[in-house]
C-alpha cells in the first residue's frame, strides 16, 4: 500500500539544477544568491528588509537579539506551538510568558494576551499557527496601547494574509522558516524580515560574528550565515510559493466539503489561511482516530501533543485550558500541494468510514 505523506518538499529539475550551478560557481557560502533571495523574499513582505540566516529559530532569535530583548525582559507567547518558539525567547535571557489560545483559531487569544502583561512585558511574540494569521488588527492595537513591540513567528505561513496585508508586515519584526515540511524550503533556513533598517543592519553583524568589515567586530556575534547553495534552492522555490499555496487551499476546500462540516478548520472573514497543516479536532479518541489513519495509509500527526510551557526544558506551573485541551484533541492530516486527486479521494474516503466506525 502506497503511503499519503504528511509532508512532501516539492524538488525538482530547477532546484538540482541551481544547485549545480552554485556548486560550479565556487561560491559556497553566504554571496550573491544570498542577497537575491532577500530582495526577492522581501516583494513578499511589503518590500520590508530581509536577511537570511540559517534556520528558523536562528531567525526567531536574532529578530529578538536585533530589537535588543534580553534579560529583564519578558516576552509574551503562545504555548500552542513548537518549542523554538520560546527557545529563542529563552536564549536572549528574556522570559517567555505563556498566554493562552483561542480554541477556534488555535492562535493567541488577545483578551488572554491583555490580561498576561506587567511591567517587565517588552514584546509580544505571536505564532502564526498552521498557516492562519493571528489576530493581527486587535494584537497590534494592544501592543500601540501598551507600548510593547510585535514579533511575529511566521514560520508557518509564508504567504498568508489578512485582507491585503501579508503576515511578517504586521509587527516590528518578523521570523521565517524554510525547513523542509514548511510551506517552501531551502533545506534549512530562515528569513528576519524588519520594519527598521537600524535593526537589520544590527541583525546582519549578529550573523556574521559582529562584522560589516572583515576583523572589523563591532559587537558579539555568532554564525548564522544560510549558504548560496541554499538561498538558490530557496529563490527556486519561492517562484512557486502562490501556487502552492492555492493547491493547498483547493485541497482544504475540498477535504472541508467531503468531511463532517463540523470538523473543518476555522477561518476568520477576511483571513487567507495557507494551511501549512489542515487540522481537525476531535472531542475524544483522537489517537484510535490516528492510529485507524495510519494503518489505512494515511499519515497524519498531532501539532502540538504537549503544550511547551509543560515540556521539561519550561515546566512552568500555570494552567492554560484551551492550550491543553487542544494538545488532547487536534490531529492534522495530509494537505500538501503534491497530493493528486486520487489521493483527496482515498483520504475522505478512508476519513469517514473511520468517522462512521468510531463516533457511529
Ligand atoms: C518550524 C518552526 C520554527 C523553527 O524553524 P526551524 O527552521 O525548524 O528552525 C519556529 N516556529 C514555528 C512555529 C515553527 O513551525
């Protein structure tokens, strides 16, 4: 039986073949493929300055290092998440504040988000979470209000937007990432996108060990540097990204209709979800329903099975209940833009007859 993949990196000629040519060109580290990957990456975001580093979480921290974040500090962030989300937090020596999500959307809940903040809180930190934007307008408005800076994770939603307005151009700075699974690839990488030139230009010495000038070190910095051979695969790719995208969106469309209405994602008016996993969530058997799924050929994973603020590296002692509840009942299943027809068909298929046999 033919496996239905969770994820799929869509690699083609093109890719092998840029590849080929940075090889041949000698030039293997961070060059000129580089910097057209940041001007082309950055007619996604508004026309806003982008450097690329890389992985994501090196993009999540250096957007944090680059606004000047660090001890003292704390930072407010989902729990509903992947851990570098408040890894990155961590590592500047700022504390990440775990504030609670809104059970539809599964993003930051800003009423939550309102009530988390002291005077220590610097920034907020928002998650972008499987490709629906966060809810931007009042999140924004809360941050003016209070005077805190926005960073958004955009790890998982290159390309989503609110109205006309794409994620990464919300906040003071924004973070993402081209692992494998996301919505483009370079393998590994990340994209800082800033509203601030000052700040970008802080973020390309924290890359490359403080410096403009060769030995010239203006502060500390690390290694952070994505290679030409990546940002080639990655300028590739991002020619695709809006079809991708539609593909994605036509086949959520699509398993929405054939499923039990109730079940599918939901999406505010006005927000353009690039689905970067299409999540469904089950009051109770959630992990028979998997099990059933994997062993019918289909993959299928939990996002998140364990909130971060009660992983072991956090253990924080605070009660976030729509946080936990989700951990317990979502399970995303294959949306990615490489399956075909036949394999929507196997997966609504295959999903109701386990529905029918489990909840009758
Ligand atoms: C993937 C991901 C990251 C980290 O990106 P890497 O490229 O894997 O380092 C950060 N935040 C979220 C929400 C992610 O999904």
């Amino acid at each position: 039986m033919r496996k239905i993949q969770l994820a799929s990196p869509i690699i083609g000629r093109q890719e092998r073949k840029v590849v080929m040519r940075v090889l041949k060109s000698g030039n293997l580290a961070q060059g000129p493929e580089v910097k057209a990957f940041e001007n082309e990456f950055s007619n996604l975001v508004g026309n806003r300055e982008c450097v690329a580093v890389n992985s994501g979480t090196s993009a999540l921290h250096v957007a944090l290092l680059s606004m000047g974040i660090g001890q003292g500090d704390e930072v407010l962030v989902p729990s509903f998440t992947f851990a570098a989300t408040a890894n990155a937090v961590s590592l500047t020596g700022a504390k990440p504040v775990f504030v609670d999500i809104d059970p539809l959307t599964y993003n930051m809940d800003p009423r939550a988000l309102n009530q988390a903040i002291t005077p220590k809180t610097r920034a907020i930190q928002v998650v972008h979470l499987y490709g629906l934007p966060a809810n931007m307008p009042e999140i924004v408005q809360i941050a003016k209000q209070k005077s805190l800076l926005v960073i958004e994770d955009a790890a998982q939603a290159h390309g989503a937007r609110i109205k006309d307005q794409s994620v990464g151009t919300f906040g003071d700075v924004a973070a993402f990432s081209f692992y494998p699974t996301k919505n483009m690839t370079t393998g590994e990488g990340g994209m800082v996108v800033f509203k601030d030139g000052d700040a970008a230009r802080t973020a390309r010495l924290l890359r490359n060990q403080g410096m403009e000038v060769r030995y010239h070190n203006e502060i500390i910095g690390l290694n952070l540097r994505m290679t030409d051979i990546h940002a080639a695969i990655g300028r590739q790719q991002l020619k695709f990204l809006k079809q991708w995208n539609e593909k994605r969106r036509d086949n959520a469309n699509h398993i929405s209709e054939k499923i039990n209405r109730n079940l599918a994602p939901f999406v505010p008016e006005d927000f353009y979800h690039v689905y970067h996993q299409f999540t469904i969530r089950l009051s109770n058997k959630r992990d028979e329903f998997s099990r059933e799924l994997t062993s019918n050929g289909i993959s299928n994973g939990v996002y998140y099975p364990k909130a971060v603020h009660n992983l072991p590296s956090f253990q924080v002692n605070i009660h976030l209940p729509h946080t936990e509840l989700a951990t317990q009942q979502v399970l995303s299943i294959p949306v990615h833009p490489k399956l075909t027809k036949f394999d929507l068909k196997k997966i609504t298929k295959t999903f109701n007859t386990i529905y029918k046999n489990l909840y009758g």
